[in-house]
C-alpha cells in the first residue's frame, strides 16, 4: 500500500468519526430545542428550569434506544437524501417511547395528544436536522467543494 493510500484511509476514518459526532450532537441539540418550543408553547420556557428534563432526558434515551435499529446512524445513509425516511421513522416510533418514559418518570397518566405533538414536532425537527447534515455534508464531499 502507497504512503499517500493510508493518509487517504486515515482521513476517511477521522471523518466518519467526525460525521457522528456532529451527528449525534445535532440530534442531541434538535431534542434540546424541541423541549424548549415545548414548554415556550405553554409559555413556562422561562421559569420551567430543571423540569425541561421531565421531557429532554426521555426523548433523548427513547431515540438514543431506536435510533440504531433503523441505522440513522450509518454514515453513507446520512449522506444519502433517499434515506431521510429512516431518522423520521425512528422518530415515529421513539416519541412514543418518550412519553411512555415521561410517564413513568413523572407517575403521571400519557395523554394522548401529548404523544401526537410530541412525535409530529420532533418528526419535523429531526427531518429539518438531518435534511441540513444531508444538503452541507454531500456538497463537502463533491470534488468541486
């Protein structure tokens, strides 16, 4: 193998690591923001504090738990724009999941309507997310830059 093939691998290694990582942080960041239009909508963003983990801490281990399966994570589909599909299905399946664990945590009944805009705002969030990953990142990969 020639000098210039392993910094080739070696670049290519650090920058699928780089993608997850921005990956993950921007799904991390996209909940975060998620929670807070949640409670800016009732109008306690300001004085919720600490209860915005009541919502953050289960939406983000239910989609840290489903997230995988559907392979969100696998750098050549993040790149792909025909796989935008799997983080909004990930999504469809994890909300539930949230408020289930929301539920539990809190000893409180899930109200249904609770699980529809939780689930319909995060779908849309996570899409607007990875829709940007998707269009920046494949233009930095063209040749031309």
């Amino acid at each position: 193998m020639l000098q210039s093939d392993v910094w080739v691998r070696i670049y290519a290694i650090m920058q699928n690591q780089a993608d997850h990582i921005i990956l993950i942080l921007g799904d991390i960041i996209t909940l975060a923001l998620v929670t807070i239009i949640g409670f800016a909508s009732h109008g306690t963003a300001d004085t919720a504090g600490a209860r915005m983990l009541s919502t953050f801490v289960p939406l983000v281990v239910a989609w840290f738990l489903v997230a995988p399966f559907l392979q969100v994570y696998k750098i050549e589909y993040g790149l792909d724009g025909r796989q935008l599909w799997r983080p909004i299905w990930a999504m469809v399946i994890a909300a539930p999941m949230a408020a289930w664990l929301r539920g539990l945590m809190l000893s409180s009944p899930i109200l249904p309507i609770f699980v529809v805009i939780l689930g319909g705002v995060s779908v849309v969030a996570i899409f607007v997310w990875r829709a940007l990953f998707w269009l920046v990142a494949s233009r930095l990969r063209r040749p031309n830059g």
